[in-house]
C-alpha cells in the first residue's frame, strides 16, 4: 500500500511538472503593469501583458535621446556644457557649466550612468533646447509607428504628459538597435570618458552580466513611474527585446521573458537579402528578362509546430518596360502566419536594363527578316 502511494505521488508531480511546462506560454505572468516580448529582426510579438495601457517609463525615455544624438549628431562633437544642463536632480555625471566633453562621452555617460545632466546637454547640442529636442522626439517617435508615446524632456523626470507604452517602447529600441553603433554603446560594461574626474561610468543594466547573452538596453527608476527596464539579449542569431513598466521584479521578470522565447522559439529564413525569386520578361530592353530579388532578409521566430503553417505569396507583374534601374521597386513579398500577414518587404531588381536605341531596334528587325 505504502509503495502504491509513493508511485502515485511521483506520478502526480509528474504530471504537474509536465503540465507546467507544456502550458508554460498560457501561465506566463510578469508582476508588472505592463510588459512585452519582440523578436529585433521581424518585431513579431511574442508575448505580451498591457502592451498599450500608456505608462511613466522613467529613464527608459534615453533610449530616443541616444537614438537621435546619433542621427542628428557626430560623436567626435565637442559640446560646451550650459548652465541649464548643470545640476539636473536624480542620476548624474557631474558636468560643470563651460565644460567641453565629446558627444561620445555624453551618449556613454546617458545609457550607462543614466545621467540627466547628460540628456540636457545633448538635447540643448542637438536642438538648441529641450522644448525643441521633445518636439524632435515625438516626430521621431510617431515616423517609427509609437503612436502612444508623448515625450516632455530627454531623461524622464516625472511629467504628467511624458509617458509610453511597453509596445511602443519596444519597438522605438529595435529601431535604435539597427544602428550598430547603439548597440556598442548599450552592450558596454565600463566606459572611460576623456575628462579628468567623474569619468569612469559603469552600465547600471545589470542584464549585460547577469543573463547569458544579455546585451543591452537601458533602466529606469522613478517613485512615480516604478522600476522600468528594456532589456535585449542574443542568443543563436536571435535577438529578442524585453520591456516591463512599472515592475518590481524587473530583471526577474525580464529574463523569465527571454528564457520562455529562447526556449520556444527559434530563427527560421524565410529568404535571403539579394536571393533570386523570378524572372520577369522585360519588353523594349537591352536584355530580354530581369532578375528580381528580395530587398531584405527575413528571418523569423516560430515554433516547431508553426513552420508548416508559413505561406509565403509573391506579387509581380508578367513584364515590364524598359528602361529599368537596379534596386527598383518591381513587386511585393508577402509571408503570412496561419493566415496572418507578419511580413512584408519590397522585391527589386537586381540590375539595370537600359532601353533599347535605334540601332538596336534595326539589329533586331535584321535578325528578324534573316531568321
């Protein structure tokens, strides 16, 4: 009898255990108001929990600052530090008012140290203000699609009408994460800065030692707004992005989110940036067909029981004229999901072909009548 209990036991926590991590996707929590998981390359939505409720995201908000200090800016730039960019309460890597530091520096000290003094400095170098800058950052913020995002200043301090969503969030960090320079900022351990004080800054994103291909992003902390956290971690040519809001369990909660898609899903090609897709008949062309590739590669986050479900359709016309200029838009490429569109990227063509001249219409009436 004692032997029968112990073995239904076992069966028991098996069969728990076993539920566990079968429903695992279903029983996903964060302890955050907000939260969200994207894959960088496709930003497919891998999960997600309020993904549009509009929340404070405290320093996070220096994601957009970097972003545009290096679309806007050169990071050899010698900026002299404002008094208005002096003294900035909460995070700070002490500027002095006349100060000259690099540019670089700044970025370094604003995503590492998270410093304020910082963001004003860059924001006052970029725009001439801050009101100017957050104007700057909305435009940025709506051409990247985070159409619930309202930025008031460049560091995040508490304001009524500074806020985001986890959604937005995560998708304003995959457009700085293309840049490649962003993403040697973020994945930094420690930089030195070229000013004789105050100049070792050390990354406050504890993911970057902490979680196993940990790479990035940005923290944030206000008594309003809660500890925020971006992370971003790589792992099998797979980069996936992580946002909580106002989540006391941050880190936790972020590396729960990157173990449940790194252990679900995984990098699939769909195509191939320049891979061949078709020929097209060219009418009134040097050279009777045209090769067209795609514009991009596409690579996507599936899982196992998904990849029969992919359907991949090709619009392009049966011909087209001459003259036609490599990289020209020609079609469209389309990948669908169990019948979701997830993707959708030009098709180009892959050279030029020149129109045909008179001398080339006559050779060719010639060879006509001759055949």
């Amino acid at each position: 009898m004692k032997k029968q209990k112990k073995y239904l036991l076992i069966l028991v926590t098996f069969l728990i255990l076993f539920s566990y991590n079968t429903t695992y996707a279903d029983n996903l929590m964060i302890n955050g108001k907000s939260g969200i998981l994207i894959e960088r390359n496709s930003g497919r939505i891998l999960y997600s929990y309020n993904p549009h409720l509009k929340l404070p995201m405290a320093s996070t908000t220096k994601i957009m600052t970097a972003l545009l200090a290096l679309d806007y800016g050169n990071l050899d730039d010698i900026v002299k530090v404002k008094r208005s960019a002096v003294g900035i309460e909460g995070s700070s890597i002490y500027l002095k008012t006349g100060e000259e530091i690099t540019l670089r520096d700044l970025v370094y000290g604003l995503m590492l140290r998270s410093g304020n003094d910082a963001a004003v400095a860059i924001a006052e170098h970029i725009s001439g203000s801050v009101n100017k800058f957050a104007q700057l950052m909305n435009k940025r913020a709506k051409e990247i699609g985070a159409k619930n995002t309202n930025f008031t200043n460049p560091h995040g301090l508490h304001n009524d009408n500074h806020y985001t969503t986890a959604y937005d969030l995560a998708i304003i960090t995959r457009e700085a994460l293309k840049n490649e320079e962003f993403r040697k900022i973020v994945k930094t351990n420690l930089w030195v800065a070229n000013r004789p004080i105050n100049k070792y800054f050390y990354n406050k994103n504890k993911t970057i030692r902490q979680y196993e291909g940990g790479d990035g992003v940005k923290i944030g902390y206000t008594t309003r707004a809660g500890r925020c956290l971006v992370a971003s971690a790589t792992r099998n040519n797979m980069q996936l992005i992580a946002v909580v809001l106002d989540d006391y369990s941050w880190f936790n909660d972020c590396y729960k989110l990157f173990d449940y898609g790194f252990s679900n899903y995984k990098p699939m090609v769909i195509y191939e940036k320049n891979q061949f897709i078709k020929n097209i008949k060219v009418l009134n062309g040097k050279s009777n067909n045209l090769q067209v590739v795609a514009d991009k590669t596409v690579l996507l986050p599936l899982k196992e029981e998904e990849k029969k479900d992919i359907k991949t359709i090709i619009k392009l016309p049966k011909e087209i004229k001459a003259p036609i200029k490599k990289g020209q838009v020609i079609g469209k490429i389309k990948v669908f999901l169990e019948g979701k569109l997830i993707s959708s990227n030009n098709l180009i063509a892959f050279n030029s072909i020149k129109e045909k001249g008179i001398l080339d219409k006559i050779t060719d009436f010639i060879g006509a009548i001759v055949d």
